[in-house]
C-alpha cells in the first residue's frame, strides 16, 4: 500500500505540469474522502471540523506545489483547482449517474410525521439533530412535518403545514402595491 503513496515525479521535466498533476490528485482525493466520511460534515461545520479543514488544507499544501513554493506555484495550482472544479461541475451537470456516484443522492429523512429511521442511520443524523432542524425551518415538532430531505449538500430542507400556514399571510402594503400595478 505504500507504494501508491510515494509517487516519483522525477520523470516530470517540467515543474508547472508536476504542479498541475499534484494539484489535481489532492483534489480528487479530497472529493473522494468527503465522499466516504458523508455530506453531513459539508452543512453542519463544527468547531471541530472547521480546525479539521484549517489542518487539512495546511496539510495538503505542500503535496500540491511540492518543492515550488514561488507565486507562479501557487497560481499554477490554484489554477488547476478551479479548472478541474469547473469540468467536474459540467461532467455532474449532464451525468446523472457520475452525479450520484460523486455526490451521492438526497435522501428523505421525514414523510408525513414519520422519521425514515433507515435513511437517518444511514446518514449518522440523530433524532436530536433531526428535531433541532425541524425547529430551525420553524415547524413545531417531526410529526408537524410533511417532508424533511437530506439534500445532496448536506443541508437539511423542511417543508411542514405549520410552514404552509405561515406563507399564506398576506402582507397588506405588498397586497395593496399589488393592487395598483395591475390597475396600470
């Protein structure tokens, strides 16, 4: 297994193209590791996690530019990033299937009041967390809610009849301006 870690560069006669692989390979490997450890982390940053990221990307800094440390380096690198990010944004856009194997797929955490306890265990979510997001989009408890997904971000989206009720109120000075827009 140590062999797939010690990469020899040497047969690379150009060092921006070393940068560019470099750069590249710590990407994929990033959206492969966030991948396996879950989408929860993406929306629910901790402090613990937020050191974790701080840490990971000092850690991987060097991996990229390896002994170049010029700003040419790091512009080369940075430059590789946002191009490998665009092209995986198109392939996902127009590849359901890459889209679900990188991102994976939203799954549905409450319908009809009724937690989907496979779907929460299989997102690591606690009832706790579960209930504390419900509160966070304004529903009263899980059983008020119609639907809660686990989005492919990470975010948690709640649509409740408690929610429903409130975005029915009609504002009376937007009514009103409603009103006499149409009259003109």
């Amino acid at each position: 297994m140590s062999f797939l870690l010690q990469v020899d560069f040497s047969f690379i006669h150009n060092s921006y193209i070393e940068i560019i692989i470099r750069a590249l390979a710590v990407y994929f490997f990033m959206i492969i590791a966030i991948r396996i450890f879950g989408k929860k982390e993406l929306a629910q940053l901790s402090v613990i996690d937020l050191v974790f990221i701080l840490l990971i990307s000092n850690a991987v800094q060097n991996a990229m530019v390896g002994p170049d440390t010029s700003l040419q380096g790091g512009l080369i690198a940075a430059a590789a990033l946002f191009a490998a990010n665009f092209t995986l944004k198109k392939l996902l856009y127009k590849n359901k299937k890459l889209s679900n194997l990188i991102q994976g797929e939203a799954l549905v955490l409450i319908y009809r009041g009724n937690v989907n306890e496979a779907n929460c265990h299989k997102s690591e979510i606690t009832l706790e967390e579960l209930a504390a997001a419900v509160r966070e989009h304004g529903a009263q408890s899980i059983e008020s809610v119609d639907l809660a997904m686990l989005e492919v971000d990470g975010n948690i989206s709640v649509i409740s009849s408690d929610f429903q009720k409130r975005s029915m109120v009609v504002h009376p000075k937007k009514h009103k301006l409603k009103g006499r827009l149409s009259q003109n």
